[in-house]
C-alpha cells in the first residue's frame, strides 16, 4: 500500500547519478519508505542483511526492520523526515560511508493536519554504511544519535501496548 502520494521509482530515469549522489539517494530512499508506505522504496535502499540501530531500537536483518519497525510505522502514523548535512566518504567502489541530521515528524496515521493533533517531533544524527549491489547503492548499518524530542512520544507505541 502506498500512501501520501506516489513515490518515484528506486532507480530514477535520466543520466546516472554520482556515486555520492546514489548513497545520498540511498538514505532518501529509505526514509521516503516511510513517509510514502512504500515497501519497493525500502526494499530497495538496504541490505537484507542490514544491521540498523535507530531511536534505541535494534534490528538485525531486512525482515526484522520491516517487521518490527516499517510495518508498525506505515499502519499507525503519518510522518515526515528531513534529512540534511549530508556528508558521503566514498571509501571503494562499492562501499562508503554517510552521516546526515533528520527531523522527523509523527503524528496519528490520518490526523496530522488537524490542527490540534499531537504530534511527535525529534532530532538524530545518523551514521551509516553503505554498499553497492549491482549497480544501486544500499544501506548496509544505519545508526543514529537521538539528540531530542518534543511532543507525545505515545505516538509511536504500538496499539494495544502498555
């Protein structure tokens, strides 16, 4: 299910991107999975064997991430990442490294523009590591900083937990 518009394909029409540009794709990518509830997007921006440490959330591997983290996002909130600062080591030809600072907002799933709808709001610092398969680059370990939040963090607990 795709929601919030429809996102553009994981590999973009047009001249070829920089090797800098297709790890910076990589991470948006990746974040564009969730604020779009597209699966193809994320399937596509990491390993299956990607390691992510992300909000003090860990998971191992493609199917945890999308299990315990992207499903739960993409049937309970709306969001919105920014992603800026972007730095990108190319460090081979088929791997690099890449920081940047996102924001994200969430907020219920359908209630973000009522105005008077909590949301909740937070800052990080990511580091990551990225590999190229093929001829795409991936997300291979993402792990972030969170530095602060504001709002209902009740937001992003799962229905139905304590």
């Amino acid at each position: 299910m795709v929601q919030n518009g429809t996102p553009l394909p994981a590999k973009l029409p047009g001249p070829p991107l920089s090797d800098r540009d297709a790890i910076a794709d990589a991470c948006y990518r990746a974040f564009a999975s969730i604020d779009q509830s597209s699966e193809e997007l994320l399937q596509s921006s990491v390993t299956p064997d990607v390691y992510t440490d992300i909000a003090f959330k860990v998971c191992d591997g493609y199917d945890e991430l999308r299990n315990k983290v992207w499903t739960h996002v993409n049937e309970n909130v709306d969001t919105i990442h920014y992603l800026t600062n972007m730095r990108v080591s190319v460090d081979t030809e088929t791997t690099a490294r890449v920081s940047f600072v996102a924001q994200a907002v969430h907020c219920v799933l359908g209630k973000g523009y009522e105005a008077d709808s909590p949301k909740f709001i937070t800052g990080a610092f990511y580091n990551c590591d990225a590999v190229k398969v093929d001829d795409l680059w991936k997300l291979k370990k993402m792990k972030s900083t969170h530095v602060w939040c504001t709002g209902d963090h009740s937001i992003m607990r799962p229905p139905n937990a304590q």
